[in-house]
C-alpha cells in the first residue's frame, strides 16, 4: 500500500511540473507582450509632447525670427532635444530619433511639425511611425494667451 502512495504521488509531482512548465510559457509572453505594448506606448507620448513643443515653439518664435534653415534647425532640435541650442552633450528625448527625421512646414499662419522615418524599436517588433505624430500651432504674434 505504501508503494502505490509514493508512485501516484510521483506521477502527480511530474503533472505539476509539467502544468507548471506551460503556465510559465504562457505567462512570460503575455508580460513580455504587456511589456511591448507599454513601452510603445511610452514612447509614443513622449513623441507627441515633443512634437507639440517643437510646433508650439515654431508658431511663438516664428514671427521673431522669421522662417530660415537656422529657424528650422532650431525647431527640430526643441523636438530632438528639447533644446532649440543643444550643447554637444544633450541626448535624444527617445532613443533613436535625429533632427533630420524631424519635418516642418511654416505656412503664413501655421507652424506645422511631425516625424518622419521613425520606427520605435519595441521588443520584438519595430513599428513605424511615418508621419506621426503631426502637430499644428496657429503662429501668434509670441504674447501666450
């Protein structure tokens, strides 16, 4: 009889680690596809606030300055950057983005700016983002209302 014990308790212990086993595959990829979604996500707003910074810049500063390459350069640094002048030493907002993925366009009473050829480099999949975000500002006279 104690022999009959210890063999079904043995098969049990083996179904468990084998339960165990799958329940483990199968957790790890829906925290590791959590995780990926998150991360897109992340990046995603920390573009669009860029983006808005860099428009919202372009239509305060535009009827000061006035339209120019130095102008333009100024605008995708403040979204690369967060800067319009960057020192040597700033880092990307978002790991991966240039100021020459940076697009804008001033027309004579918007200042548009998006992102093109930038792909979020997710955990197992890159996602483009060819012309998202877009952000337009009204240019202003440079007085905040």
């Amino acid at each position: 009889m104690h022999r009959e014990s210890t063999a079904s308790t043995r098969r049990e212990s083996g179904s468990a680690l084998i339960e165990l086993a799958g329940s483990m595959i199968l957790l790890s990829t829906l925290l590791t596809g959590i995780f990926q979604i998150g991360y897109t996500l992340y990046i995603y707003e920390n573009l669009v606030q860029a983006v808005r910074a860099g428009a919202r810049y372009a239509a305060l500063n535009a009827p000061k300055i006035g339209a120019g390459p130095k102008f333009t350069k100024s605008v995708q640094n403040m979204v690369v950057f967060g800067d319009p002048q960057p020192d040597g030493t700033a880092k990307p907002i978002t790991p991966g983005l240039a100021p020459d993925q940076v697009e804008f366009s001033l027309e004579p009473a918007l200042a548009t700016v998006s992102l093109r050829g930038f792909k979020i480099d997710a955990v197992f999949h890159k996602i483009s983002l060819d012309g998202r975000p877009t952000v337009s500002f009204p240019i202003t006279s440079g007085t905040v209302r």
